[in-house]
C-alpha cells in the first residue's frame, strides 16, 4: 500500500519553504515523483493566489487564450521560484539523452506537472523532453499542459498520434472490438486539435474516428471535443464549433452543443444556436432541447449584449414559420417589451395563427417583470409593467375581422387576468382606448359594435 496521495495533502496543507525543500528531495524518487511534483505545483500556485483546477474530466483550455496573450510577458518574469527551480532541476537529470526509458518517462511527466504552474519561460527544457526517444503517445499529457500554456501545437503530429492510435485499433478485430467499447484513449488526442496551427484539423480527425467506430459512435459521447473546440481562441473557434456541429451533429448531445456555443458567451454565438435551430440541426430528435428550455439559456445571454435584440427583431420579421420562429416568440416574451409583442400578434394575424401558450408566454413577459431581491439568487419581486401602448392596439384590432376580433379579445382578456393578479402600473389606463368611445370588457357592449358578438372564452 502506498500512501503518496496522503503525504502529499499534508505537505499541501503544511506549506513553507521547509516543505518544499523536503518534498524536492522525493522528486526523483521513482516511487513517490509525481505526488511530490504535484504538491509543489499547488503550493507554488497558492503563494501566486491562481486558482485551484478543481478534479474534472476536461481540461482547462477555457485559459489558453489568456495564456497565449500572456505568453510574452510571461517570458520577461524575474527570478523563478524555489518549485519550478527544483522541478526542472530533476527534469534537466532525468531527461538527458543518457538516461534510461523509465527515467525519461518520468521527466515528461514531470514536465506537464510544472508547466500548470507559474513559470518563466522554459521552451527550451519542454522542447528537449519532446524530442526525447519515447513514444508520442507518452508525451499526451504534456501537449496537452502545452497548449494550456498557450504553445500553438504542431497538427501534424496529433494527427500522427490518431493515425497511430487509428491503425493500432485496426490491427485485429480482437483489439477492433476492444477499442470501439470506449472513447477514453482517443478523444484526449481529438481535443488538442483545437489549439495547433490548424485547428480545422479536427473536423478531420473526428471523421476519420467516427469512420473506426461505424454505427456505434452514435452511443459514444465526444462531449470533451466539444468542450474543446468551444474554448478556442478568436473568432475562428466560433466557425470551427459551427463547422464541427453541421459536419458531425451525432457526436454527442444537443444540450451538450448548445452548453458549448453559448459558454462563448458572445452575441455571434447567440446568433449561431439560433441559425441552427432554423436549419434544423438543434431542437431535432428524441433527446434534443425544447424551445422552452433553449429560450431560458439564451436570454441572460441576449441581456448581456443588447446589441442583439434589434437583431432578433429583424429576423423575425423574416423569419419562416418553424422552430426558429417559435425560439426567436421565446426569446422575445422573455427579454421584449410592448412593440416587440404587437410584432408577435401581427405575425399571428398575418398567419390566421389561434391564442396558444407562445403567446400567453409573451403577453405575461411584457405585463410583469421580475425584480430580482437583492442578496438572493433565485428570488424576485414581480411588478405590473407598462402596457398602455400594447392594449390600444390590440383593442382597435377588435374591429377587424371575426378571427382577429376573436385573437384580440383574448389577448386583452389575458392582460387583465394578470393585472388583476398583480396590479395596474402606474399611469396606465382601465380602458384600453377611453377616446374610441366603445365600451370595455365586451359584456359591457350591448350595441351589436365588433365588442358584442365576441365572447372572452373564444380562442
């Protein structure tokens, strides 16, 4: 039984310069290196206040564009500290030339640790252990922390590594059936693609994987190459996520998809799930996201950059009947306001649509809004809005034909249900149109006006 892991938490937890002293003597010792290695990483990473990589499957390329911006000043830090001195100081004697295989493994391994650490510039030291006489697939993990330090990879050589693991794989059907039972070797290499001097070069890796795997990719999930290309840096890792998906839609889920597009966080990324559940490609299939559900993700973000509002406004103006017409009244019964609604109810008008739950969601996003309680996330005040505007128009569609009248009618029935429910704003009127000189709600009208032969329960 070895307890490495535990002397490791409690050289952690003790810190010092004491402790690294003590754990830098370990870091060649075969048997306890790589703990000791790690607890001087994170102790260098609390005297530096960077924050713990919390235990999770993917990694953290979310850092690679601010580690690739940071690179050049990186360079220029001072002297290194005490961690990073003794840590490439056993890299420098284990990975000489000279040194046995088990050895030189050992100094790449250690090579990973030290660069998830702060560190001066050593693309000297990395670059010898690369060119080390050991197998590429070794050297996996510190690509990886590579790219993570923002080194641009060489594609090249992850696509040699997925021919290799490609042809391995294929070698009999013994190790064919073998390798087709899980994703855990291959997909670690597909999710550095992103981040080499030809990051398309993953459209073309995952085709060549899911080629290997035939039918049975559908029951793989390559959630951590979405994950991935979602963190590439610059425009581009936008177009190369809508490439991805258009190209191989099947490699995982839609929640996973639309996770990975809106984590970008930009209004382009907003605009491309919406393009997507147009064309078809979101929102299809037994296990795809709702409108309902896709709505809520996107509206915080479609807050954050406002620019997209007059955006969305104008593509529902074109756009065809469908999913992406019924996300664009999702997202608009969330985050519009009066005028935004009358372009809904024309759209209805204009289609002989009927009163259905699209439009309620709508009509009681634009009657209330929620005022969030300071100190509490998940709590609000709801308060009356202003409708003033929307209910005049409305009203004088009354007047129209018997399918509008009817539409109308249930409209403002629907407003003032929730006005009744959660008061009248201030300022706003009990009549929709005092000045039309026709009475409101519709029992009042005994006349034979439009009022009178529309009854409130029609739909």
């Amino acid at each position: 039984m070895v307890y490495g892991n535990q002397y490791q938490g409690a050289f952690v937890r003790i810190g010092g310069d004491e402790v690294v002293g003590l754990a830098a003597a370990y870091l060649e010792n075969p048997l306890c290196s790589v703990e000791a290695a790690l607890a001087l990483m994170t102790i260098a990473n609390k005297q530096s206040n960077v924050a713990a990589i919390p235990a999770r499957v993917s990694l953290p390329f979310e850092n690679v564009a601010a580690a690739r911006a940071n690179r050049a000043v990186s360079a220029a830090l001072g002297s290194p500290s005490s961690s990073e001195t003794a840590i490439f100081e056993a890299i420098d004697h284990l990975g000489r030339p000279d040194k046995d295989r088990e050895s030189q493994l050992l100094a790449i391994r250690l090579g990973s640790i030290a660069l998830m650490m702060p560190h001066t510039n050593r693309d000297r030291e990395i670059a010898a252990l690369m060119a080390l006489p050991q197998p590429l697939s070794a050297k996996r993990e510190l690509l990886a922390a590579m790219a993570i330090d923002g080194v641009v990879l060489d594609a090249s050589l992850i696509m040699q590594a997925i021919d290799a693991w490609l042809q391995d794989a294929s070698s009999d059907e013994r190790t064919a059936w073998h390798k087709r039972q899980h994703t855990w070797e291959i997909e670690p290499w597909l999710e550095l693609l992103p981040f080499t001097d030809c990051p398309q070069a993953v459209v073309e890796g995952m085709g060549k994987v899911k080629e290997f795997y035939g039918g049975g990719h559908r029951q793989q999930h390559f959630d951590r190459v979405v994950h991935a290309v979602a963190n590439a840096p610059g425009p581009q890792g936008e177009s190369l996520l809508a490439e991805l998906i258009r190209t191989h839609k099947d490699i995982t889920s839609d929640y996973t998809w639309t996770r990975a597009i809106l984590s970008r966080d930009t209004a382009s990324a907003a605009l491309l799930c919406l393009d997507l559940v147009t064309e078809g490609i979101l929102g299809k299939g037994p296990n795809s996201h709702d409108n309902w559900h896709l709505g809520q993700q996107m509206a915080p973000l479609v807050e954050r950059h406002p620019e997209l509002q007059a955006e969305l406004k104008n593509r529902y103006r074109d756009v065809r009947a469908g999913s992406g017409q019924t996300l664009l009244e999702r997202l608009i019964g969330d985050i519009g306001d009066g005028d935004d609604v009358i372009e809904i109810v024309k759209n209805y008008l204009a289609n002989g649509r009927r009163f259905d739950g699209q439009l309620a969601h709508a009509l009681r996003g634009v009657t209330v809004w929620h005022e969030p309680v300071p100190g509490a996330e998940t709590s609000y005040y709801i308060r009356p809005a202003s409708v003033a505007k929307l209910r005049k128009f409305l009203f004088e569609t009354v007047g129209g034909t018997p399918q509008e009248a009817a539409l109308a009618v249930r409209c403002l029935m629907e407003i003032d249900e929730l006005r009744d429910e959660y008061g009248i704003a201030a300022g706003d009127p009990r009549h929709p149109d005092i000045r039309s000189n026709r009475p409101w709600p519709s029992e009042a009208d005994c006349s034979g006006s439009p009022l009178s032969g529309v009854h409130p329960s029609v739909h």
